[in-house]
C-alpha cells in the first residue's frame, strides 16, 4: 500500500502538532497536544487521529465517532515511535529512515483497522 508521510505540520509557538499519513483511498490525521513550550523540553499529553477521504469527509469509527484517542499500551508505543522519528539519529540519516517511518505507518495502520470500518 502507497502511502506518504507529512510530520510536524505545525504553528510556530504552539502546542499542538500535526502529522498526517496519506493512503491512495483514505487519510489519517493524528493531534498530538503537548504540555509546556514547545521550544524547551514538552511532553506529550495526548494523541487523538481521526481518517478521512482524500476529498476530506470524516469516516465514523465503529462506534459512530469522529475521532480515537489513542490511550494506554498504545499511547506507550506511539511515544517510543513518534521519538524516533523525531530523533538526531533519525534526521542525520544515521538509522534506516524507511524502517523508522514504516514502524510508525504499520502502528498507526493497526489502530485504524481495529477502530473503523473501511470499505
């Protein structure tokens, strides 16, 4: 499956980043809302990703929301993921970058799977 991805899409000074992965038939949005300045050290409080079409209509999710915050184990694993993407290994071309960003897709791909109903 073809798919391209945009991170760090964001506003300078604010608190909230988003990322998106774009498939040929569907596309993710995933907000991260962090706590503190975003130029010192912030942390990240939340995740919340909804899909859409490519012509942006809002897929409901298997319970008839627009959106999934992503919560528990998996909150633990987007951290560990959305780190290495942002890390100085990774923007110096030091680790596999494919490798990296498909981790990231395959994480993002199974939470969307398990939350919607796609046709």
């Amino acid at each position: 499956m073809n798919y391209t991805l945009e991170l760090n899409t964001q506003d300078p000074g604010s608190n909230v980043v988003f990322n998106n992965i774009v498939f040929d038939s569907f596309k993710v949005n995933i907000v991260e809302r962090h706590t503190g300045s975003m130029r010192s050290r912030s942390k990240l409080n939340h995740v919340l990703f909804k899909v859409r079409t490519l012509d942006n209509n809002l897929i409901q999710t298997k319970e008839g929301n627009g959106r999934i915050k992503i919560k528990g184990e998996d909150f633990e694993m987007y951290q560990k993921a959305i780190q290495v993407l942002s890390s100085y290994e990774y923007k110096n071309k030091l680790i596999n970058r494919k490798e990296a960003e498909e981790n990231y897709v395959h994480f993002i791909l199974r939470l969307v799977i398990s939350n919607y109903t796609l046709n």
